[in-house]
C-alpha cells in the first residue's frame, strides 16, 4: 500500500545514504543488492539486531546517536565471535518525527561511527511506518575459515572471564528516565555508556586466538552466561564481588545499603556490550597482556565447572537470582 | 530499555524459528551469528526489504501471507539480479496483536515458502514494539564471479522486456480494500496476487544470460523502467497497449471507459514483482524460448533509445505520466 513520505524514498536513499556506500560492493546504492566477492579461506559471518523507539531507545534520543547505538550492538555480536566487520546492511522504518533533520542527523552518526569502526553501508530499505521508528541492522563480517567463536565450546576447568564494566549500560539507562541520584559528571559518563556503547572490537582477534566460547552482554550477564552454559552444556560459577565495577558505578555502588542487591542489578541489567568468554587457566597470563596493551580492563570473574545453568555467589554464598535477565521480544 | 512480551525472545526463536534454520550455516539461531563460508568463483549478492502494517500490507492480512510476501519481495529482488538465493536474515517487530497464535501463523507462512524456494534461516532478532507491527529481511544469494546483473547496461537498440501481467498487484490492493467491481473468482485471484506475489526465481539464470540491464518491478513499472534508464544513461520508450494483463486483469479492464487512463494506473500502481529487463533483439527468440520452457509469459514492451527517462506511448502518441510510481519511505 502506498504511503506518501515528506522526504521521499529515493532522495533519502540518494542524499543521506549514497554517501555512506561501500565503493564498490554497494553499487552506489542504486541497485537492489550489494555484491561481495567470495572471500577464499574465510567464513562470512553476519549478525542481525533491530531497535524500537520506546523499547531499545528513548523517544528523545537523538537520532545520531540511535544509529550509533545500533551500528555497535552488532560490533559488539560480531567481536564476540571474533569476526571483523566489512559492511551493513539497514532498513529504516522512519516515523513522522523523522523529516530531513532528524534523517540527516541519524545519517550524521553512522557516517562518524561507519569510518571509525572501519565498515560501509552495503544497502537496505527505507520505509515509513504510522508507529514508533524502528531500524534493523544485518552486519557482515569475515574470519578465518572455521574460526568464528561460538557460544558452545566452553570446558570444564576453564576460566570465566569478562571485558570492561558491567552495568553501566543499565544504570545509564536510569540516568537518561532521571532516576538516579549522582554527581551530575558521573551521570552524563553512564548516560553516555547506555546512548553509545563502546564494542570490544580490538578485542575480536584475541577472543578468536583464545576464547573456548563467547558471547556478547546485551541481555544481563547472567543471562547471556547462562546461555554460553546452555550452548556449551557445562555450569558457569561466579562471584559478584568480582564484577568489574567503572568509576561511576563504583560511585552509584557506594551509595547502596543492600550490596547484594546492588550488584544483582548490575548483573542483570543488560546493555552492556562488554565480550563474556571462557579460556583455558594457562592462557591468563597471554589474555591480560592482550587486554593491558590495548588498554581493555579484563576480569575473571569465575570458573567453569560441571553441571548446567549460571551460580552466582556472594560472600562465598549461592544466590538465588529470580530474573536474570530482559529479553526484547 | 527491556520490555515485557508475552511470548518472550528466546522462547519465540526457540519454538517458531529455530525449525526453520539453515542446517549447517544458521548455527541452529543459537548463537550472535550465522556463518557463511566463502565460495570460490562466486560473488555474494545481498538485498534487504522492510514491510509495515498499515503501509505495506493491511492490519487485517493474515501473517503468513505477510511472511510470504515479506520472502517474495526478496525473491524477487534477488531473480531480478540473475542470482540464487540461498538464506536470509529475518527482524520481526512484532505488535501486540501478535501473540503466539499469531507468531506461529507467520513461521508457517515462512516454512511453506522457504521449501518451495529453496531458502533457509540463518539468524535475525525478535522485538516488540508499542506500534504497528513491521518485518525486514535480508536475503542472499550466490550469483557465478561477476556475473550479477544491475540496473546500468542497458544499450541503445535493445529491446524491453517484462514477465508475468503488470497491475495485479494495484488491483488486488484495491480488492482487499473492497473498492473493486469484478466478479468474486476474478477479485479473489487478483487479491491473491497481492498478497503472495509469485517471484520469477525460475528465469534467474535466464535473466543472467541475456539481460543486459533488469530491475523488478515494485515501485511501478514506469517508476522501475525510469530507475533502470537512469542507471544505464539510456531512454526507455514503451506503448502502454502492450503491457501484459492478466485474465482478471483483462475483465478490469474492459470495464473501463477511458483505456488510456486504465493503463497508466496499472503500470503505475506498483507491487507486481515480476522481472523488468533489457536485452539484444538478436536474443529474442531464445528468450522466448527460454520463457515458454517455464511457462512464463514474456512480452516485448519497447526499447532503448539515446536519451533519458522513460516515453511511454498510448495510441503511438507520448502520453504523459505525472506519478510514474510510488514510494514507500
């Protein structure tokens, strides 16, 4: 069914998006497709994830750092696995605040984030929709051939190990609806973590070199552990108390009365786009110097061991987590 | 920000999607990733298309239709092209009318096709979203290195070509919306071809041997013919009279008063899906060949002339047309 759009399919494609195309797979984004050689000795790998106004973002985020946000939720997938990115493909599905401003600065973010991630837009669709906005991300990516990690492969005796902090995704979440009392300068960093997360890509080819299994944290880190144990069909055990902490979630930390409870949150919160993996105990010392020159805090965080599902302990305790995580559909 | 859904992520792939994963490549959707490998001799060929209710298809079509459709148009894209596909990536936006009844409807919808076609599952997401419900699809396809046919290439002599009828698609959109006068078998065929129009996989490898330039025609075919003649830096001179009509589309139009006013909307109306291409008039008769092999209607609709834009005539007078075709987005 037709719908008339105040900027029109073709000059949003033309104007806003051409210029992001890759040189030569994206035909200018004038065809219907994009075209990308075979790769010998490499795997493709590709990732898919979509955002919703109201759900995956606030109704007053800036458009720019939308695109940003979902330009780097699928990094962060494909880091993960150890794959580096090349190209994206996109499908817009602009509401009526999107007119040619808020396009224009939707297009603003993925032009700085496309050139520093490294990627260009391959094609997509640009459709209008009487609802919230809502765009979806398919990213490429290649690896070596039989090299992408997987979410099974974790063994009994390895180590659990987590990239950057977690939860300051989620308490940048209640910084942006007003809901936390902190130092103003301690919010906006928190704010900005949740608006523009920072995916682990430097981190892709050592988690391909080392990493037994891993997954990105977007849905808690419980959960998203207990989906490696699920996959892997092992137990994933770790301490709280060993959940890396940033400076301003230290400070949010310092200010609860409940610890447990605290760090249950931040274990559960989501958003985080940090990589959580499994390695062997004897690749530690190798995966610290990794992490330290490239300035990445890593932090081991638990053990694998026997059994199914996550157990979380604090002071030395199994805890009973009841909602380990959020799921978006 | 996480939002409650009655069916819940997991258990949506889990149940509904996981079945339909490719067997080797999809990673059984229980990973970030699918992984493809590299395929010597071949280029890779990607399209991407997004569908919304209320814009794209009606908030009272039944969601495997609109599964259906959402594979098809991708098919289409892809046929069109020369190439084969073999996997895609699905976003589900799902509404809240789509709870579990209505999810399961869909997968249907999507096995049924992705057997008759040939395709599978390799990954995607799953949201909720607080408005309408909307789709989007990345497909891929294998076409021989280099091989892939674009929308530039057409060449001055050439001959215009499309398959199948043009306007079914107009006129079962009006047939959905009750605003057609025709008898019930007629409106139920032209609404059929609405909503699970039939891509021409079948002349893909046709397409790529002959055709000089092709598009598939979604936005209309003087829209789509336009897209081509701009990228091929070509005129594209056409007689309405000989657009193709189907049987239903025939008894339409011979209701019609004013013919030349009925043409204009059927090759304006958009939603055909059928394959619109250029090619040597030295290859005419294999490529009737090649059609008739299939069963597939193929009619010579014009040719390329220097110049730009499209001339289409009525009565061997140029006719001119204000909305060549619509947009959605």
């Amino acid at each position: 069914m037709p719908a008339v759009d105040v900027a029109g399919e073709f000059e949003t494609i033309r104007r806003l998006f051409a210029p992001l195309a890759h040189p030569e797979w994206g035909r200018g984004l004038k065809d219907d497709v994009a075209v990308v050689p075979s790769k010998p000795g490499h795997d493709l790998v590709l990732t898919k994830d979509a955002i919703v106004e109201g759900v995956h973002f606030l109704p007053t985020d800036r458009l720019d750092t939308v695109a940003k946000k979902l330009l780097r939720v699928n990094l962060s997938d494909m880091a993960a696995k150890g794959a580096e990115a090349f190209g994206y493909l996109l499908a817009c599905h602009w509401s009526e605040r999107c007119g040619w401003p808020e396009r224009m600065t939707f297009v603003d973010g993925l032009r700085v984030d496309q050139k520093a991630f490294g990627v260009a837009l391959l094609g997509g669709d640009t459709v209008v929709t009487p609802g919230p906005a809502s765009f979806s991300m398919t990213l490429l990516g290649w690896t070596p051939k039989g090299r992408t990690v997987a979410r099974a492969g974790a063994r009994v005796g390895d180590l659990v190990f987590v990239t950057g902090f977690i939860g300051d995704g989620w308490l940048g979440l209640q910084g942006a609806q007003d809901k936390l009392s902190l130092e103003p300068d301690r919010i906006a960093a928190l704010v900005e973590q949740y608006r523009t997360p920072a995916p682990r890509v430097e981190f892709a080819p050592t988690i391909r070199d080392f990493a037994s299994a891993s997954i990105d944290v977007s849905d808690g880190l419980i959960a998203d552990l207990g989906h490696m144990a699920e996959a892997s069909g092992v137990r994933m055990e770790i301490d709280l108390e060993l959940t890396p902490r940033s400076a301003a979630g230290q400070a949010w930390f310092d200010g609860r009365v409940d610890e447990q409870a605290a760090l249950e949150k931040l274990v559960t919160g989501g958003d985080d786009y940090e990589i959580a993996f499994t390695a062997r105990a004897a690749d530690e010392a190798v995966l610290r110097r990794e992490a330290e020159k490239r300035h990445l805090r890593l932090s081991r965080i638990g053990r694998v061991t026997a059994g199914q599902g996550v157990v979380a302990r604090f002071a030395g305790q199994p805890v009973q987590i009841d909602r380990p995580g959020f799921t978006h559909g």
